[in-house]
C-alpha cells in the first residue's frame, strides 16, 4: 500500500537546496547546515546544525495541481505563512 503523503512527509529531511520568495536561493552553506523536520500532526521544525531555529505548523494540499504545502512559521508572537508545492517520490521530497 503506497503511503498518503500526510504519512509520507512525517520524518526528518537533510535540505540539499532551499528557494525563498522570488526564486532566490539560499547559499550552500547554509543549505547544508539545514534539516527539516515534520511531525505527525502537523508540527514542523527547521534545525540548523542539529538545533531548532524555526518551529511552526504545515498542512498539505496533496488534490492541488501542483500539490501545495502552506508552512506556517511562528517568530514570538507573530506568525507568517509560507506557500509552496512539494512532491514526494519515495524517499525524496522536493
């Protein structure tokens, strides 16, 4: 049975390249001190050299074309979203 991609997303991912508002891409290294990390549930965290600099929460939109996913970052008390689209194909997620 092929894992839903709320099950799928659920683990730990080593970035390998990261984009941000306009296409611009963060610096190798940076990227490379990167982890993304999302929870069952819908929690989600980003570490940079094992520690958690960014805590928030996701959801999916896997019937979206493309599939989306909106990242909701919390700095103190405010909060932002982001809005992106993913793919997952076995154990990559791009």
């Amino acid at each position: 049975k092929e894992a839903r991609d709320e099950e799928a997303i659920v683990g730990t991912w080593k970035a390998e390249r990261v984009e941000v508002g306009d296409g611009k891409e963060v610096t190798a290294e940076q990227v490379a001190k990167l982890t993304y990390v999302y929870r069952a549930g819908g929690g989600m965290g980003i570490l940079s050299d094992g520690k958690e600099v960014v805590k928030g929460e996701y959801t999916l939109d896997p019937a979206a074309a493309p599939r989306a996913i909106d990242q909701v970052i919390r700095e103190g008390d405010k909060k932002r979203t982001e809005k992106g689209v993913y793919r997952l194909d076995g154990d990559t997620l791009t």
